[in-house]
C-alpha cells in the first residue's frame, strides 16, 4: 500500500491523499481579483488528482501584496470569483486552501518574467492599489529596495486585523485549509529574523519578542477560523544567513505554534533577501526535507515537505522514512499538471484510471491495452 495515497485526516477535513500543490504567484489578478486564470490554473491541478491545492500568496492588505496582479482578501468583494474556483475544485474532489500573507518589506517586486526587481517607489504610489512597505525596523531588503515604514503599535494591530478579516473571507469563500505565510522574508518573516528586527520593544528583541507577532497572528486567525478546518504555516525553516534564524529557532516556534493551533508546519527556507545571499541553502532533490523531517520529530507536529520532490518514489520514500506528513510539489506540478494521477500509476494505486476524471479516465482505460499492444508490435 502506497502512503502517499492513504487518506489523511486533519481537524474535519478528510484529504483524499497526500499530495499538495505548493502555493505558487500567478502575477494574474486584477484589483486582487481571482481571474479566469486561477479557475484554469488551479482547477487543472484538482483535475490531476492533488488532494490539496494551496493557492498563491494572497495578500490580505493591499498594501502587503508582492506585486502588481496578486491575488487578495482585503475586501469582501475579491470574495466571489475565489468561491467559483473553491467550488469547482470541490467538485472535482480536492481540497483547497489559501496562503494568507503580508510582503512587509518585499512588497512590490516584478514578476519574474520582467526580472524579478524591486517596484520603484514612485510606481508603487501610481498604483491604483494603496501600497507600502513596511517592517519591524527601518532595514531594507537590499540595496535596491527602499527602507521600509516602521510600525507601530496600531500598525501591528491593525495587520493582525487584517489577516482576521481575510480569514473570515476565506471562510466565506469555502476554503479548507487557511496557510500562514511566515516564511520567505515577507513581514513575518522580518519580525522573526534578527537581522531584519532590531526593536527594542515587545515585538523584538528576545526570540520570544520576534515570534510575538507570528503567535499573535496565528492565535486571532485560528480565533476566526472555523474550528473543524485545519491551520497551516509555512516558515524559512532556516532563513540562511549567518546568525539568523536558525532550524533550532523553528523547532521553537513551531512548538508555540502547535499550542496556538496550528496543525502543520510547511517546511520552507531562504528569503530574507541580502543577509541570505551569504549561506544559501544547496539546492538538491529534496533539499527542505530534513528541515520537515527535525520538526516533525522535535515539535511533535505534522509537517508538509516541500522543495525539489520531483517523483513518486522520491515522495513516497520521504512519507515512509517519517520525515513528513504531506508532499508538497510547485514546479513539477507546473511541469504536469497530472503529477498526482501519474504518482499514482507509478505506484501501482491506480492502474485503470479510475481516479482521473471520469470523462478522461474512461477512454484511456479504453485505450490501454491496445495501447500496449501497439507499442509492443513497434
Ligand atoms: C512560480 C512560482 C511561484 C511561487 N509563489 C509562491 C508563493 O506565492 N508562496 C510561497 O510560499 N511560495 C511560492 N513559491 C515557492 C513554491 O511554493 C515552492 O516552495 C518552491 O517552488 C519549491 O518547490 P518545488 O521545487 O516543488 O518547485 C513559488 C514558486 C514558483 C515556482
């Protein structure tokens, strides 16, 4: 019997198996609006067999988007078009959540295609979309990055405000699953790094002082959040800089994240910006896995591997060493779509299409055997 197929229980929700699409920009919305493209984007991976799909980062104040075209939940009326692609997804038999997320001081960048830079200051005002960067402390990002708005008190407040806001919407929508994003340098993340956070208030110094925001946002979001839906959150498990944050700073938080809550930890890394371009996490298949694999083990939570998990084996082996509980893939989801429906094949769990859509299913187990035979007579 394959793991990466068994059925997985969180809270109230039943996931069909245990491979996730990994949140991924789009670069598509309008106004923070869901488009046709994330109707195609995302229903074509609940097509292919995910039994979770996690949307792009959502911002949950226009302010804290990453760039221009984000998707968001900072009003009521980006509620619509995100609740015609949860219902599509679920009638198609996946599982969808949306990862909730504040740029901070990395908001307004290129997409990637246009090179990936920092938005000048004067576009970012252009925009018809109010703005900002904003951080723990008066510490940019990089060079080419402008320095970021310090909050306040009801700055913070009114951010936690704003991820309360979104959830409820989120609820409103039919999501799943809610996943914080605390991890890739974005305002979170800054609060938690001591290179980005130098308070000297409650909101720094100690690592209980940079965790509080994390806690407070995850204890008021889990507040909000239906009680049968499970929390995800997604951390730099290492933020890869010298004297950062570090994998044992992980293992603590998500300890504290686990008492507010939250029932998995996404296991990522990287992207505080200039501090990490000094150690770099090595790229390599399955380079975050043992990140999940210490977590899971010292925190005593479920956690979600992600990065570099390019076939079925591979996931399968990751799920059976106890290293992690569910398996992220981002571009090789990119790549196919159908990664699920072929893991599954791979693996012996589905050798007559019976868990792809019945309108494809049907006449490619049709087609196999004389298929097979044609093959063999070539
Ligand atoms: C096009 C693209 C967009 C991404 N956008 C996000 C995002 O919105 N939020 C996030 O947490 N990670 C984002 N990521 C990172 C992925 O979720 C994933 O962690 C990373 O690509 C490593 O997994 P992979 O090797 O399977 O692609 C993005 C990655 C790609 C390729």
């Amino acid at each position: 019997m394959s793991l990466l197929f068994e059925a997985l229980r969180l809270r109230s929700l039943r996931l069909k198996n245990r491979v996730v699409v990994s949140p991924m920009c789009q670069h598509a919305a309008n106004a923070g609006f869901a488009t046709p493209w994330h109707m195609v984007h995302l229903g074509k991976f609940a097509l292919g067999g995910a039994g979770l799909i996690l949307t792009e980062s959502t911002a949950v104040d226009s302010r804290g988007r990453i760039g221009t075209a984000d998707l968001g939940l900072w009003r009521d009326e980006q509620v619509g078009p995100l609740k015609a692609i949860v219902d599509f997804v679920h009638q198609n038999g996946a599982a969808i959540g949306v990862q909730l997320a504040h740029a901070g001081r990395k908001a307004g960048s290129q997409p990637l295609w246009e090179g990936g830079a920092a938005i000048a200051d004067a576009d970012m005002r252009a925009d018809a979309e109010p703005w900002a960067r904003l951080g723990p402390s008066a510490i940019r990002a990089g060079p080419a990055w402008s320095e970021p708005e310090v909050l306040d008190e009801p700055g913070i407040a009114s951010i936690v405000e704003s991820f309360v806001a979104a959830t409820r919407r989120a609820d409103e929508a039919g999501f799943d699953v809610i996943e914080l994003h605390f991890g890739h340098g974005y305002l979170v993340a800054s609060f938690l790094s001591p290179h980005s956070n130098h308070r000297t208030d409650r909101w720094g110094g100690s690592l209980e002082g940079r965790m509080r925001l994390a806690l407070e946002i995850a204890s008021r979001v889990r507040q909000a959040w239906p009680a049968g839906k499970p929390l995800f959150c997604r951390l730099s498990a290492v933020d890869g800089s010298v004297d950062g944050w570090s994998l044992d700073d992980s293992v603590i938080l998500s300890r504290a994240l686990k008492r507010c809550g939250v029932d998995v930890i996404d296991c990522s890394s990287g992207g505080l910006t200039e501090e990490t371009k000094a150690l770099p996490v090595p790229r390599g298949l399955g380079f975050q896995v043992p990140f999940s694999e210490r977590i899971r083990a010292d925190a005593g939570i479920a956690t979600q591997a992600v990065g570099m998990i390019v076939n079925a084996e591979q996931a399968e082996g990751i799920l059976r060493a106890g290293q992690a509980d569910l398996i992220a893939i981002g571009r090789e989801a990119l790549l196919d779509p159908y990664w699920a429906h072929h893991a599954a094949q791979t693996l012996g769990v589905d050798p007559e299409f019976a868990q792809w859509p019945v309108r494809h299913g049907i006449w490619l187990a049709k087609r196999a055997p004389g298929l097979a035979r044609a093959l063999d007579r070539t």
